[in-house]
DNA sequence: GGGCACATGTAAGCTGTTACATGATTAA
DNA sequence: TTAATCATGTAACAGCTTACATGTGCCC
C-alpha cells in the first residue's frame, strides 16, 4: 500500500460517513476508532491538503473564521472502497510486555507481579470502555449504517482484552505461585 | 524510554544468553522472540555499535574472518535489567482489519468475506507454528532458564490466536449469514 | 566455478510523533 | 479577563525499512 495510504483511508472512511473540518476528523478517529485506529495532527492536516489536491474530497468554507470544512467527493468515495478492498498491512509486532516476559529471570518476581497487575488492570479498563461505548453505539447518527460493523470491531476487542485476561491468570499461577507445598 | 531502547533491550535480552555475531543476533531475534518482536539489520549494526560505545557490550573476533562476535558486560547486564523494568511502551494502535471491517458497508460480503477468511487461515498457521515451537523448545541450549518464560509468551500468542478464531466466527455469523429464513 | 549462507555496514527515504506557532470563539 | 476549546499548520526529529555495496567460506 502506498504512501500514507493508511492514513487516507482512516479519514476518507470518516469522511465518507460526514462532512467534518480538520479538527474534527481527528476527533472523530480518536472517539470513534479509538479503541484501534490512531492518527496525529501532523499527518491529519497534510493529508486532508492531499486529497484535495486529488480531487478526492473537497474543501468548503467553515462554521467559523478560517475554518475549514471537507467532503468527500465521489472520487474519494470510489477511493475509498478500493483501499478497503486492499489487504491490510500487518504491523511488524513489537510487543514490549512479552519482551520483558520473556527475559523474566533478569526480572524480579515483584517487578514480574507489577507488570502482570498492569496488564490485568489495562484489560480491565477496556473491557469497562468498550461497554460505554456499546451503551452509547445507539445514539450515533451513524448507527443505522456502521453500528453492525462498529460492534464487531468492539467485539474483537473484548474478545482480546478478555484472553489477556485469562493469560494474566494463567502466567501468575505459572510464574509467581511459590512454591507452598512442602516435598515429600 | 529512550531513543532506540527497545531495540537495545532486545539485542542485550539475546546477548544475556549467548555470546553472538551481529548476524546470528537478528537470527535470535527472528526464530525465538520472532512471534512477537522484529528487528532489521538496519537497527541492529549500529545499535551494536552504540552499546559498545557505551561498555555495555565488548565485541571480539568471531569464527570467521571480519566477523565479530558480541558479549554483554557486567554493566550490560546491568543495564538490561534496568530497561526490563521500565514499563513497556505500547505503541499506537493501527489495526488495518479493524478499519476494514468498521467502514465494511462499503465493501461488498465477497471482500468481507475474503478478510474474515484470510484472518482465520492466519490465526491457524500461528497456531499450528506455536504448536511447532513449543514441541522444539527442550531442545534449545537455553531451556533450562528461560523456557517457563518462554512458554507464557507462547501461551500469550495461541490466546490471542483463538480469540481471533472466535471472532471470526462470531462475525461471519453476524455480518455474512444471509437471511435465509423466509419473513413470516 | 557457481550458488548459498554467513557477515557487516551505509544511505535514502518513509512514516509518524512532538513541539512549536498562531489565532478565533466561547463559557466561567 | 482568562482559561478552555476550536482550529490550522509547520519543522524538527525519532524510528524503522529497504536497497545497496561488499566480501568470505563452504558445498556441490
């Protein structure tokens, strides 16, 4: 996929569901894709000025001073479904918690603990987030059209935050139980 | 944590265990924290270059002509330990499936379909590698230390995995099944 | 002698974040 | 009036990948 493709999909795919302004693109990846889409200002706003410059949305005049607002264009929309139809791009995996599991006998078994409880408390708070936002789903102008695919992509992750739950488990009981049982 | 300390984390993680060539460290890196790490050449020479730099880790003549073979010190060690107990960094989430399968209205079920499918052969293969090493890992020089901890990063990745089967699962049925039952 | 695995390193370039700079509008 | 939020944008830089350049040693 070619050069900040990723990014023009995210805001095209917002954009593809309302006419929004800079600012508002990225709050609508943040509050609405959140839980697994990230975009910053800084590739937002070059983006936006790119797919104009393609003719792949276009800018409008704000509800304020210097304001802009952008619509996709039917371009941008036949864009669109070609970058969705394209395989997504795997992200090389860096996973900094299995890092430090794995080289766990350098580690203490308090700092062990502490890494295990973060993680537990982290899931704990997702699966917490995700049922607000599965309460709130109902309410979004866009739930007639997204709410069946936007509750899958809840699903997956709770159907994630749940089996780091039971790995939590799981790795304490292998790792950190000590050894009470008195030998034979 | 600081610039390229990640990379420095999992270079000394490999060298705690064994003395290696810049060459066989990115082997380690590939065939054992493979599932859930990835470092290129790119990022390891010069990171082996830095840590020397910095006593962390002294660097000898290898096998073979122009080969060099890496040690950790004792500051290595040292310092190892240090960034084993910093907390992990997570990084941004880009879920490039999730995205897909959030604007999946446009899409049409084939390319739905297509995604769903490639996500369950996926998430099989892992399995089945997962299954692979687990069978091969007595064999390895460092079992004795390290294999309790490399079984709970092993268990984290076939978690994960069958959470994604699931999902799958769940999801064909509620984004794919067609509406086969006549209305009454 | 040809091909492959071993071995080291650099340079270019892409992606993305962070910090900075600027200013309008609104609510307390 | 002052703080927060809305709003736009750029510049510097960090991190990482890829391609390139170079050469050794072994096996067929």
């Amino acid at each position: 996929m070619a050069r900040q493709a990723q990014t023009a999909t995210a805001v095209l795919g917002v954009l593809s569901i309302e006419d929004l302004t800079g600012y508002e693109v990225r709050q609508a990846i943040t509050s609405v894709l959140g839980h697994f889409w990230h975009e910053s200002f800084g590739q937002i706003y070059p983006t936006l000025a790119e797919l104009v410059r393609d003719g792949l949305v276009s800018a409008g005049p704000g509800d304020r001073a210097r304001s802009t607002r952008y619509r996709i264009t039917a371009s941008g929309r036949a864009r669109l479904r070609k970058l969705l139809a394209e395989p997504p791009e795997s992200q090389a995996p860096r996973n900094g918690l299995l890092l430090r599991i794995f080289f766990g006998r350098s580690l203490d078994d308090e700092a062990l603990a502490d890494l295990l409880d973060d993680v537990e408390s982290q899931a704990g708070s997702k699966l917490a987030t995700y049922s607000e936002i599965r309460d709130g789903i109902g309410d979004d102008p866009s739930f007639p059209v997204h709410g069946r695919y936007w509750e899958a992509t809840l699903r997956a992750g709770e159907l994630a935050a749940e089996a780091q739950l039971r790995w939590v488990a799981e790795t304490r009981a292998a790792l950190l139980t000590p050894a009470t049982l008195p030998p034979l």
